[in-house]
C-alpha cells in the first residue's frame, strides 16, 4: 500500500514506554522514522484482519449452503494426522 499519494490524518493514542522504546530502537536500526513503523504495522494489522474476516464470511456462506463436514468425520481426519 502507497502512503505517500493518500490523504493522512493525525491520530493520537496511549502506548506504553518500553513498546515506544522498542520502537524507537527499531526505527533506528531501520533508519525510518517512528511514523513510518507504526503506518508498517497499522497496515500489516488491517491486511490480516481483513483476510480473516473473508475467511469467516465464506465459512458461513458455505455452511449456510450446507456445505459442512460431520463431526466424527472430522475426528477421524484429526487422529490420522496425529499418527504421521
């Protein structure tokens, strides 16, 4: 995602010192700065989340259609993966 050409806003929050720290210390390493980090970690945050929330409405699209696998059969699948 290019931040560069998106409009930004200012947002304040509260994060404890030895995470703000932490993060200092990375953004030295990386020689970026702390805004850049968090808008890597803002943006890595929202990808996953939004991946999972695909995820969970296909999973109730498909049990809504009935698309389902039978517990026992799912045990069954489970203790044959134990074995190997």
């Amino acid at each position: 995602m290019l931040l560069c050409n998106m409009e930004k806003q200012t947002i304040s929050f509260r994060l404890e010192s030895d995470k703000v720290d932490a993060l200092d210390v990375l953004a030295k390493a990386l020689d970026r700065d702390r805004t850049y980090l968090l808008n890597e970690a803002v943006s890595a945050y929202l990808d996953v989340q939004q991946w999972q929330l695909e995820h969970i409405k296909a999973s109730v699209k498909q049990a809504d259609a009935g698309r389902l696998i039978d517990h026992g059969e799912i045990k069954k699948m489970a203790s044959r993966w134990r074995r190997k």
